[in-house]
C-alpha cells in the first residue's frame, strides 16, 4: 500500500511541476490555451477525482468496519456508534464531492 501512495504521490509531484513549467512557457496561442496545457489540465483534472475516491473509498471502509466492530464487540452501543459513523462518512463523501467540483472547473476550463 506504501508502494502505491509514493507512486501516486511522485506522479501527482510530476504532472504538478510539469504544468508550472507549461505555465510558465512564452509563446502561447493569443486565442486560447496551449494544447499541452490542455492536456495537463484534463490529466490533473482526471488524477485528481480518481485519488480522491480512491481515498475516500479507503477511508469509509475502514470507518465502516472499525465501526462493525465496535458494535460487535459491544451491541448495547450500537446507537452510540452509529451517528458519529454516519456524520464522519458524510464528511469523507463531502471531500470527495469538493474534489469533483474542483476537477469540473478545471475540465470546463477546457
């Protein structure tokens, strides 16, 4: 798992430099957006939602099981745990779904 977190983290590091470096490129089409520019937009955009549920993903489940197993452990408890587990899901869903508006702005920048 730390193997594919430094992968993902390295190629986010890539394609970040790599668009401040196509940024910071003279010469751009006074109509528009560069086609490289374009390109690293579209991939951020695309990267940057697919991470985003994979995290998310990860982080329900293991709420949802730490959660399960609480109330296996203890069943009597099991309103006490399921309202901070439905709020704390709310909150990990939400972070995805900033994540999907910021990818839109960049697509629709396009």
């Amino acid at each position: 798992m730390r193997k594919l977190l430094t992968i993902t983290m390295l190629l986010a590091v890539i394609i970040g430099a790599s668009y401040g470096v196509v940024m910071a490129a003279e010469g751009a089409p006074a109509g528009g957006l560069d086609p490289i520019v374009k390109a690293c937009i579209a991939i951020a955009a695309g990267l940057g939602l697919g991470i985003a549920a994979l995290g998310g993903a990860i982080g329900q489940g293991k709420a949802i099981a730490s959660a399960l197993d609480g109330i296996g452990r203890n069943p009597g408890a099991s309103g006490k745990i399921m309202t901070p587990m439905i709020l704390g899901l709310a909150m990990i869903e939400s972070l995805v779904i900033y994540s999907l508006v910021v990818s839109l702005l960049l697509f629709f920048k396009l």
